[in-house]
C-alpha cells in the first residue's frame, strides 16, 4: 500500500522552494574548510562560511545520483537498510 502525502505540484512547490534556499539563503559550514573548499571549487559562492548552491549545480549533481534500482543493491551491499522508502 503506497500512501501519497503530497501531490506532484505539491512535491514540485516543496522541490523549487528548497532550490531557492540552498541558493539564495544557503547552507552553513563553519566547521569544515575542506567542505566550503570543495563547494567552492564547483561553482557555489562562499560568503562567510555560508554555502550558496547554484540551482544549475544542484541539478548536475542529481542526474550524476544513481536510478533508484542501482542505489538499492548498493545500499544492500554496505550492509545498511534503508530508513524510508524513497518513492516507491
């Protein structure tokens, strides 16, 4: 039984709305100069310790992610369960 919480303009309102957080407010990472370095080397500003992640890099990094499918047998191999079921 899948129980849907959200509809797809909702989950779609909820997705752009965290795009506009990660860029426009961002992320902090006061405690790790090897992260910001990182970030900052792939196109994300830094100010202060604050990450800001450009919506563009954000989507290349999710397409790089693996199909679901091919995350499951990586998952089982490591050893972990997965807490939540991701979409299915």
């Amino acid at each position: 039984m899948r129980m849907q919480i959200l509809s797809p303009d909702q989950l779609q309102q909820v997705h752009e709305a965290t795009l506009t957080i990660l860029e426009k407010v961002g992320v902090s990472f006061k405690g790790s100069a090897e992260a910001r370095d990182l970030f900052e080397k792939n196109r994300c500003r830094v100010d202060d310790g604050v990450v800001h992640i450009p919506r563009e890099v954000f989507d290349e990094c999710l397409a790089r992610l693996p199909d679901r499918e091919k995350l499951d047998i990586c998952v089982a191999k490591l050893g972990f369960s997965r807490p939540l079921n991701l979409g299915r």
